[in-house]
C-alpha cells in the first residue's frame, strides 16, 4: 500500500475506513458497495463509490475491479497472523447445540481468526446451496461458528429451525426473530415450530 497522502481524509472517509477495518476484522473479507451504503445510511450508491475513490487515491486502501477486492488494511493483516487454532468441521448440529463427537465431526482443520481467543465452543460447518451469496458466502464455503457468541440481530447465524440447519441472518420484526436470506431469491425464514441459534458466523475460509 502506498504512503498515505497528505491530503486529509474526511469525517465520513474516517468513519467508512473504520467501518471497512472493522468489517475485515469480523469476517475476514471486505464489505461490498451495498453494505457500505447501508452503513452510511444511504439511499444510493455514487456517493459510497466516490468515498472509496478518494480513499484510494489517498493512499489509505488498495482497491480491485470487484465489490469485495479492497485488500486487507494493514492494521487487519497484522492481528490475522495470530495464532492457529485446530477446529472441527461438522456434518450436522443436533438439537441442544454442537456436540463434537466423533460421529458428528466430519474432519479437523486449522484456522486463523483474530476473533478466536479460544478455541472451545468453535467449530466449522461446510455452506451448501446460494442463499448468502450477497453476503459473499458461496456453496462450497467453510464458515466458523462460534457457539458461546450471543447473536445480535443482523448477526449470520448457524441455527436450527424447524428441525434443519441453515446460516442466514438473525433478524427481528415487532421483537420476533427470523432467518433472512441474503439472495433476492429466497424468502425470509420465519419459524413455525423452533428456532435455536446454534453460533454466530465469526468467518469464512474457503479449501482449494
């Protein structure tokens, strides 16, 4: 990354900077042009993609061709060389929570997370079909899930509803909670039965 210029950025170039580290630091990836908008509160995109020009005309990130190519800031690079934890990947949770047995874990692998700080209560599930392909989240993913996170709403959740498990986004209408895709194409999902967080969504690593 280039020396920082001298021109100084703005109040809301601070505070999207702040929200784009942030945002690395959570999911291990950078946040796309809607995100950053819903951030900012705002109703269109020009103005999210001028602050991320200047941003990097000024030095202060790197930026590709694609929504989520801002390269980690070097602030975030840093905390992600912390230390490796080895984690399960299961197949399935049960009821109750993520039980590591050896039936239910399908294999081990090693991760790194600044958001870890221990390992117990983590475990790895692999992402199947496209509902969270807007939150980047593709079939094929492996997505980390720490159990012992209390959800906050608009938090990506592993839980179990009405007897499957999905990831989806915890959100809440008149103080219900629901399951919200992150595709145009799926419906919300809202419980008839049970809904039982089982971890949040802590990051993603995908296996080649």
């Amino acid at each position: 990354m280039k020396k920082l210029k001298d021109a100084q950025l703005t109040p809301k170039e601070q505070n999207l900077l702040a929200f784009i580290e942030e945002y690395q630091l959570e999911n291990g990836s950078s946040p796309t042009v809607r995100e950053m908008r819903e951030f900012m509160k705002l109703k269109s995109d020009g103005f999210v993609v001028h602050c991320v020009q200047s941003l990097t005309q000024k030095g202060a990130i790197e930026k590709g061709d694609t929504p989520r190519s801002i390269k980690l800031l070097p602030s975030v690079a840093d905390r992600l060389h912390s230390d490796v934890f080895r984690v399960p990947v299961l197949g399935a949770i049960p009821a109750g929570g993520p039980v590591i047995t050896e039936e239910s874990v399908e294999s081990w692998v090693n991760v790194e997370n600044p958001r870890i700080k221990n390992s117990e209560g983590v475990f790895v599930l692999r992402v199947t079909g496209n509902s969270m392909i807007d939150a980047g989240i593709f079939e094929g993913d492996h997505v980390i899930v720490d159990s012992k996170k209390s959800p906050r709403e608009k938090d990506i959740v592993a839980a179990l509803v009405d007897g499957g498990v999905t990831i989806k986004r915890f959100v809440k209408k008149d103080g219900k909670p629901y399951l919200r895709a992150e595709n145009p194409e799926y419906s919300d999902i809202v419980p008839t039965t049970s809904l039982e967080v089982q971890g949040v969504v802590i990051g993603l690593t995908r296996f080649y």
